[in-house]
C-alpha cells in the first residue's frame, strides 16, 4: 500500500524526470510515474503537448488516479510523481482523492530559466537504443552539468548522432518560451500551497546529478517521519 507519495515541481528542463527516476532507483519499494509520459500515450492529447499548452485538468487526473490505482504502483510503499499538480484546479482536486495517495510533501526544482532553456534545447534521444542523450553543457550561474552522452562501450554502435539522434517536437525555442510563460502563471503559485502546509523541500542541483546523494538524504529525512 502506497504509505508517501512525493511531487516534483520545477520548470520545464529543470531535471525532474531524471532526478525522479535516479531518486526511485535509490530506495526500495518505490516508483517513479511521469504523467507527461503518460499523456504522451494518448495520441489525441500528444497532439496539443507538442504545442507547449496545458492539458484539461479532469483528463490529467483521471490519468494519474489511473495510474495511482494500478497495480504495479498501489503495492509500492513510495510514489514519486513528475508532472503531477501542475495548476491550481488540480492542487484543489487533491482533496478528493484518498488519503494515502494525497501527495506528502513537494520537491521544488529550483533551476534558472536560463539552465532550462539550454538543458532543453540539448536533449536528443536515440532511436536505435533508446538512451535519454543531452549534448549541451551548463557552466553558468554557479551551475556545473557536463553534456551526459551515451559510454561508447554500452551504446549500440549503429547509434549515429546525425541519423539516429532525435529531438523531441515540443523542444523549439518559440514552445520552450511558452511553456515557461505557462509554468510562472499556473505551476510556480503551487509552490506556495505546499508552503503553507510545511510540505515543500528546496533543491538546488548545482551540480546535476552529481547531487543526487544529496538529494537522497533530503528524501530519507523527511520520509522518516512519515513511513
């Protein structure tokens, strides 16, 4: 049964869906579900993603609850969940889900929009084996994260950067802009509702993935008290 369910908010490119998956892969008994994934599935909503606009609401949460439900998830003891509130109308959804699967506290990405933008516009993935790619470097702003490209020993040597390397639809300049514009009117006012509940923790990752341990052990503090 799930007993802590944790949501990552941050800014588009800010790292979320890495640091989630690698935070998963760091605890026992816990999954990590991206509902930008999720959406992606669905052809129809795919569609209006890839314009950088925000999905309805009520579709978005029926296909967390969905998720939430299944099997492979209900019998983990953790959650964690990339994507999921995004909007004030979601957050006031919360409140009729149960209380087990009632996020336990936020985990706030707190990256430039600089960073983003550049994380953003690096990210390939290879179609051959499938691996996430990311071709830019940050040394900016006291950020420090090198390109993170695929071992030559562990990638398929048919995977050709001109040929196999894509970037995804919704990864233009013109979308990035706006989905930043969309995360300072409907996403960052969220921040302040787990605020108030003492429920939001601040990471910096300076360092990328480097400061995972660091990360860790914000986590394992703070599931102490509650699993």
């Amino acid at each position: 049964m799930v007993k802590a369910v944790i949501s990552l908010i941050g800014p588009p490119g800010s790292g979320k869906g890495t640091y989630g998956s690698l935070l998963a892969s760091r605890f026992l008994d816990a999954a990590f579900i991206s509902v930008g994934d999720i959406l992606r599935e669905n052809t129809e909503v795919s569609s209006i993603l890839k314009s950088g606009a925000l999905i309805n609401d009520s579709i978005v949460n029926e296909a967390v609850i969905h998720s939430l439900e299944g099997s492979s998830v209900s019998e983990k003891q953790m959650v964690i969940l990339d994507g999921y509130p995004r909007t004030g109308p979601q957050s006031h959804l919360l409140a009729q889900w149960p209380v087990n699967l009632r996020p336990s506290f936020a985990i706030q990405f707190d990256v430039p929009y600089e960073v983003c933008a550049l994380k953003l516009l690096g990210r390939r993935t290879c179609c051959i084996c499938k691996k996430s790619i990311n071709v830019n470097g940050v040394d900016t702003l006291g950020f420090e994260m090198p390109p993170m490209l695929p071992d030559a020993d562990s990638c398929d040597v048919r995977c050709n950067p001109d040929l196999h390397w894509k970037v995804r639809d919704d990864d233009t300049v013109d979308t990035i802009k706006l989905r930043m514009e969309i995360y300072d009117k409907e996403t960052r006012p969220l921040l302040e509702y787990f605020e108030k509940r003492k429920q939001l923790l601040r990471f910096v990752p300076y360092n990328g993935i480097k400061d995972m341990d660091k990360l860790v052990s914000y986590v394992a503090t703070r599931l102490h008290t509650l699993i």
